[in-house]
C-alpha cells in the first residue's frame, strides 16, 4: 500500500468514491452526490506539507482510496490541529485497509506539524467510530441532532486523538 499526493487527475476518482457513500447516509451529511466541479476550492486547500490529500494504491497502483488533513476551524491558533477523512473504493471496504490506513495516517501526522487529530463521524456509523477508537480516539464532542438524513435526526460525534510525540 502507498501514498501519493493526489493530483487534478485524481478529483474524478476521488468524488466518485465520495459518491459511492452518499446513498448510504452513513458516511457523509451530503444528500445528493456532488460534481467535479463542486470540490474544486476543497481540493485546492491541500497542499503536500501541512494539509495533503493522498491517494491511497495497492502494489498494482489500484486506488484503494483516498486521505483528506483539513484545517479545523479556519483560524492560525487550530493549525496544529486537523480533521482526518478517510473514505475507501467500494472493492477495498472490509478488508482491513482502513486499519492500515489510519495507522500510517497518525504516524505521518507530526512531520505535517499535527498535534491533534479529529474525526467527525455520525454516531450510527458504528464501523468508523469502533475503528477510531481503537487507535486511541476519545469522544472530544457529541453534537446531538444536528442532521437530518431522510427525516431521521442524526448525531455528529467528534472523536480527538493528541498524536504530539
């Protein structure tokens, strides 16, 4: 498995695997999918040194998925703090890659100058949230009732890890 920053080639694939969760009402607070066109500002918020989005590839360069480091709250006294999302293609869920993923993930965290980790995962998301937890991510907010999916009023949990060496 390997990482490489993603380029404006990726953004297709990136949202078509985005794409791939919306039906679910799991994963993401979208209701529809969204377009190319739509994430271009988010793509453009990345940069390799502090805040990167990887592609994640098997041995046979498959897109296996993909990693987003975002700012938290948009102010320079966060910067040391960044949410982390993980989404797989639909072939590679189950099969463990999220482990691996997130284990390198909190590894390569301080050379990107990041102390805090956060997860935003809705609450009936029971497979992220146990996955979380088990690196070590506690419950750091419960922002109950925050969403709607399909009338049903769903509950963001935000979980934190400090990674500070």
């Amino acid at each position: 498995m390997t990482f490489r920053d993603a380029t404006l080639d990726d953004l297709p694939k990136i949202v078509e695997i985005y794409n791939s969760t919306v039906a679910s009402r799991l994963v993401t607070a979208d209701l529809e999918p969204v377009s190319v066109e739509s994430k271009l500002d988010w793509f453009h918020q990345h940069n390799s040194e502090f805040r990167p989005l990887w592609m994640v590839e098997d041995s046979q360069k498959n897109t296996i998925g993909w990693v987003s480091f975002q700012d938290f709250y948009g102010r320079p006294a966060y910067q040391k703090t960044a949410e982390i999302s993980i989404y797989l293609s639909e072939q590679s869920r189950g099969k463990g890659y999220g482990k691996q993923i997130l284990e390198s993930c909190i590894e390569k965290a301080p050379n990107l100058g990041i102390e805090n980790l956060l997860a935003f995962i809705f609450a009936h998301n029971l497979p992220s949230l146990t996955l979380f937890e088990k690196f070590g991510f506690e419950l750091w907010a419960n922002l109950k009732n925050i969403a709607e999916l399909d009338g049903e009023k769903r509950s963001l949990i935000i979980l934190g890890k400090n990674i500070k060496n």
